[in-house]
C-alpha cells in the first residue's frame, strides 16, 4: 500500500510540474488518449413541452384547495420548504413547476 501511495504523490507531482511549466501533451500521447473515448451521437431535443393534462390537473387540485400552500403541497407530494421559498407567479407558473418536478425533494 505504501509503494502504491508514493506512485500516488509521484503522479500528482508531475501532475502539478506539467501545470507549472506548462508542458503540452504530445501528439501520440493525445491520439492514444482519444483513441480509448466512446463515440456519441449528440442529439438536439426539442423544447421542453410540458404536459397539458398534468397541469391542468394540477391547476384543478389547486383550486379545489383555495391555493392553500399546505394543503395544496401535502395533497400532491410538494416539498412546503420549497413552495415557500421560490412561489409560483401566477396558476401556470405554479402548475408547470409542479409538473416539471421543481418543489420536488427528489
């Protein structure tokens, strides 16, 4: 374990000696480097659409509660400590959060 710990500060002194000289990595060291990446294929999603009849159902569940903080949020599951730090604007604002899990705690 000792031998493994000084290869340990071995490395991490080089380390910080490439940084302080500013020492490039070589070309073949960066070709084999990129050589062990994974490929990806980025995709471009589209806007966030949130869900109608989730919030709709949301708006109604908040309605039906006279927009009662503690009732609303023990009705649906929603964290009180977050609905009372960041408050929705307006029913849509409170409904798109919900729905998009923003006062969640998970």
């Amino acid at each position: 374990q000792a031998a493994s710990l000084c290869l340990s500060f071995r490395a991490m002194a080089q380390v910080a000696q490439n940084l302080l000289l500013k020492v490039q990595p070589r070309e073949d060291e960066l070709a084999a480097k990129a050589s062990m990446l994974n490929s990806v294929e980025t995709r471009i999603a589209d806007s966030w659409a949130p869900d109608l009849a989730a919030m709709e159902a949301v708006a109604r569940v908040c309605l039906s509660l006279d927009c009662n903080a503690e009732r609303v949020s023990a009705a649906l599951g929603l964290s009180p400590k977050r609905l009372k730090a960041w408050p929705p604007t307006d029913l849509k604002d409170f409904a798109c959060k919900v729905v998009a899990g923003f006062y969640s705690d998970d």
